[in-house]
C-alpha cells in the first residue's frame, strides 16, 4: 500500500499551508477554546468543538500521541453576571454548565481531552504571570486598582489577526473581558473587585479581584503544555481578540514563541443568518436532540463541511424539522445498509485481488483527504466511493468481509457515526408481521401479502425482499 501524503494545515499566523512537524516527533501538543459555562452550549459552539475533535483524530489517525488541554471558563463578566441573576454561587451555577457540556461532548461522539482545566483552579498561576509582566514592563497598575497589558511594548501585537498598527490608536483601555473587535487596546489582566462581582474574589499582591478572560488560557496553557507548544484552535471569533492577546501576554512572559500553528473554523449560520436567540433560531444539542435526531446525525451535519467555510445549517424553528440533519441522517443509513449486507452475509465469498485494491485505495484516498488540512469533503467522497465499490464486489460474491469491516471502522476513527453492532431495532409485532408475510406468499396470497406490507408500512417499516430472504428497515 502507498505511503500517505505528509499531513498539512493551513496556518492562521502565516496564511499558508504548511506540513506538521511536532516539537517532540511522535507526540501532538494541543489547546483547544472550550466553553465559557454560563448556558447551555449552541450548535455554532459544537461546530467549533466537533472541527477540534476532527483535528484531534486525524492527528491520531497519522500515528500522533496527542496531548488536548480543553479550557472552562467559569469565571468571567458573563458567569460572574448570570449567577447573580441565577440567585446560586459561581461554583454552583457553572457546575450545571459543566455537566450540560460534558453530556453533550458525549452524545456527540467527541473524544475526551486529556485536559478539562478550570480557571478558576488557575488563579496563582495567572497571578505569577502577571507579576512577570509588570516586572518586565509589559504590564502597568492603573488608578482604578487593575493591572493592564501595555500593547505599546509589544511590538509584534496584531502579527495572528493581522492587524496594521501603524494606523491604530492604542493607549486607551478595556476593562470589559470581550471588546469590538476593531478596538486595540490595552486590556485587564487583573481586575480590581467592586461590589458588582459579589463573592467572587481573589487575594492577589494588588489586592481583592479576579483574572481578565485572556490571561487565563496563557496561565492554563503553560501550566500544562508549557510555554511553548504545538497547535491552537478555536473558532475565527476567537482570533481577535483573544487568541491575539493570549500570544503577547505569553511571548512577553517567558520570551519565546507562543504556539506554532494556529487553526480557526468558520461561523455556523442558521438558515443563511447569524444565530441569535431574538431570531429564533438558536439551537441548543439538547434542543435537536429532543426533536427526534441522534448526536451522529448532529455530528455528522457539523463535520461534513470544511472547517475554514461557512456552515450553513438549515431547519425550521417552529417544528425542528432540519434538512441539514436528513441529509446527514440519509448518509448515515447508507453506512448502516452496507454494513448489514455483511453482516448478513455470514461467512466471506472467494475475495478477489481487486476487493483488496479496493480497500487499500479507498482507505489511501481518505487520509491523503484529511492530510491536506482535512479536506473533509474529499475523505467523505472516499467513503462513498468505497461503499459503491463494495457493494458492487458484494453482488459478485467477491468481496471480504473482514477486509471491509477494517476499512469502515478506519473511516469511523475520523467519522464518528457509525454503528458496528446490528442490533435487533423492530418490535415482536412487525417481525411477526414478517414471518406471516413469508407463509401467505407461499401459498400465493398476495392480497393479504398487501395488507402485511401496509401494516408494516404504517408501523414505519418497509420490506426487502432478496435472495435470501425478507428483512425489514426503518422508513
């Protein structure tokens, strides 16, 4: 079998596709943008988490021990703001978002990260940080009791979101944790406490307060990674400000490189807009999955387009019905279908070289896909290729069995989605239903032969016949 093509990504920081080549060979260091746990995460914040899982199992996939920090925001203006309103502690009411998340990361096939940090378990990190920043002259005390993050002596700032400083006036202040997005200006690194954060305080050298968002992820990336580390990702909202400030506060602090590639995915857009909650069309995993879809299906609809384009995801608000999620609910039954043909196929046919060749090429073609900074497009038109192909060398009673079934499961390393156990999904009734069918066109029946077939019809199951036999399968 041919050697896979070298394993490349486009980097946000140098706006170029460029081959991975870890700090350590072998080995994967890797901090993705979790949750601020403040609500219950939307399909747009999925689409980011499901595009770093993608990222995670392709690195996997070319033989990469991977080491994932998956960071929780639980304290910020937003937790701070909601758990007052809430009438609940921080702890208490971030906890609720927590486990939400950690449900959802699950019904979502998303493999667990090494790492889940909480800020909050990070504050004498963020503290010490800040101490080097200010003894480096990167940071200053304000009036106000907060210490801020002087942009003007870091020359490199803008150098991610590329940004012209030249024309920019800096010099003013933002104490809020996000701020527009054409604002450059110094940021909070600490804030000093005032009556509006309640309980939630922390001793520090300049008094009661708590940390500004972006120091946070510097704190907890460097505190588990180290300093300096492989990949960064989130989503393109992210960039600036965040991960722009998360890269000068860091460099300035330990005088070396931050990250070397930087990955951001496109917005989710519902039905061609921005997702809002004023439009009503704000989608929670929980929300769809109540409405009858499986987290595959949500998965399925969330991956399968490039992660640097547009998702344009399509239902309606009113009945959940969502085209986006037939569609990836139709591909998937396209997988189960091939796979209960071999699984009713029991013992192999006489495979033939080409079933082989077949295999080998598809699963060649997949990761050559995925390795051109996962072109997802090109893996799932490899799959499909492979199922056509399949069940083609099927009919002829030429293909392997086992071969497939390896060559399905290397697709769901990436994928996700697919179920290898067939299980028994049809009620005694239908099956009945069934065996009665097979007796009455024996005896040539076929007018209650027609009346089974409806009654299975209406039960929301339909009939197959082939040469070995009746089945049933879900409408």
């Amino acid at each position: 079998m041919s050697t896979a093509a070298p394993l490349k990504f486009q980097n946000t920081l140098t706006r170029q596709l460029e081959e991975f080549k870890p700090l350590v060979p072998g080995q994967a260091s890797l901090y993705t943008c979790g949750p601020t746990v403040y609500n219950y995460a939307h399909i747009g914040n999925f689409r980011a988490y499901i595009f770093e899982d993608l990222l995670r199992r392709v690195l996997q996939l070319n033989g990469y021990k991977v080491n994932q920090v998956m960071n929780l925001t639980d304290v910020d203006d937003k937790t701070i703001r909601d758990s007052q309103k809430a009438g609940l502690s921080l702890n208490d009411f971030t906890a609720i978002y927590k486990k939400a998340f950690f449900e959802d990361l699950k019904a979502l096939h998303i493999e667990p990260a090494e790492h889940y940090p909480a800020a909050t378990d990070y504050i004498p990190q963020m503290i010490t940080m800040i101490e080097t920043l200010l003894t480096k002259g990167h940071a200053y005390l304000a009036d106000d009791k907060c210490v801020y993050y002087k942009i003007s002596a870091f020359p490199e700032y803008g150098k991610l979101a590329k940004i012209d400083m030249a024309n920019q006036r800096s010099g003013t202040r933002i104490s809020t944790d996000e701020y527009e997005k054409e604002s450059v200006a110094d940021f909070a690194l600490w804030k000093a406490w005032d009556a509006k954060d309640g309980e939630v305080k922390w001793d520090s050298p300049w008094g009661l307060g708590r940390p500004g968002w972006h120091i946070e992820c510097s704190a907890m990336s460097h505190a588990i990674l180290g300093p300096h580390f492989d990949m960064h990702t989130g989503g393109i909202d992210n960039m600036f400000p965040h991960h722009e400030d998360e890269i000068a506060q860091s460099e300035a602090c330990h005088g070396c490189k931050y990250v070397n590639t930087w990955l951001h995915c496109a917005h989710l857009q519902v039905n061609n807009t921005k997702m809002s909650k004023s439009l009503g069309n704000f989608f929670t995993v929980r929300q769809l999955l109540d409405a009858g879809f499986t987290g595959a299906e949500i998965r399925y609809a969330l991956i399968s387009t490039h992660y640097r384009m547009s998702l344009n995801f399509l239902i309606d608000p009113e009945t959940k019905n969502s085209e986006s999620l037939l569609q990836a609910r139709s591909a998937i039954q396209r997988f189960q279908n091939f796979l209960g043909r071999l699984h009713d196929l029991g013992k192999d046919g006489a495979p033939s070289a080409e079933a082989a060749k077949v295999s080998d090429e598809a699963e060649l073609a997949f990761q050559n896909a995925l390795n051109d900074d996962m072109n997802i497009s090109g893996a799932l038109a490899a799959v499909f290729d492979f199922v056509r192909d399949a069940n083609r060398l099927l009919d002829a009673g030429t293909l392997s069995k086992e071969r497939a079934v390896a060559t399905m499961k290397v697709f769901n390393s990436i994928l996700g989605v697919i179920q290898f156990e067939v299980k028994n999904e049809f009620p005694a009734e239908a099956l009945a239903l069934l065996e009665e069918r097979a007796a009455v066109r024996k005896a040539k029946d076929f007018k209650r032969s027609d009346e089974i077939r409806d009654a299975l019809k209406a039960m929301g199951f339909v009939v197959e016949d082939s040469a070995s036999g009746a089945k049933l399968k879900k409408i």
